[in-house]
C-alpha cells in the first residue's frame, strides 16, 4: 500500500514539475501582410508585426510569452 501511495505520488510530482516547465511553440508563418502591434514584457517602443504569426514566433522555445499585442494595425 505505501508503495502504491509512493508511485502515486511521485506521478503527480513529475508531472506537476514537467508542466510548469513547457517550452512556447514555434510556428511556420504565412507572409500575408496583416500588421499587428506589439510591444515587449520588457518594454520599450511597440513594434510592427508582419501578422500574429509572426510576433508569436518570436515567443518560439521560450517559457512565456515575449510580447503583448496591443491592437491589430500597424504602430504609430
């Protein structure tokens, strides 16, 4: 019975443990032209995107995402 509560256990710890450490996805983008604006967690200008695609492969093999979008359409 300890055991069985042990493999319980040591199951729900891994996986816990392995969840919280998932790499952001990378994407194959289209190049259609539809401008979005974003700006960095870590600040600075915003920044004008191809498409959505595009700003979120900047976020590839990454652990959270690197930018927020503020609104589709290209910065001012």
């Amino acid at each position: 019975m300890k055991f069985l509560i042990f493999i319980i256990l040591f199951v729900a710890i891994f996986s816990l443990s392995n969840a919280q450490q998932q790499q952001l996805p990378c994407y194959k983008c289209r190049t259609d032209y539809k401008p979005v604006c974003a700006q960095s967690i870590h600040g600075g200008p915003p920044k004008t995107y191809t498409n959505k695609c595009i700003m979120d492969s900047e976020n590839c093999g990454k652990y959270e995402p690197q930018n927020t979008l503020l609104y589709e359409g290209e910065c001012n």
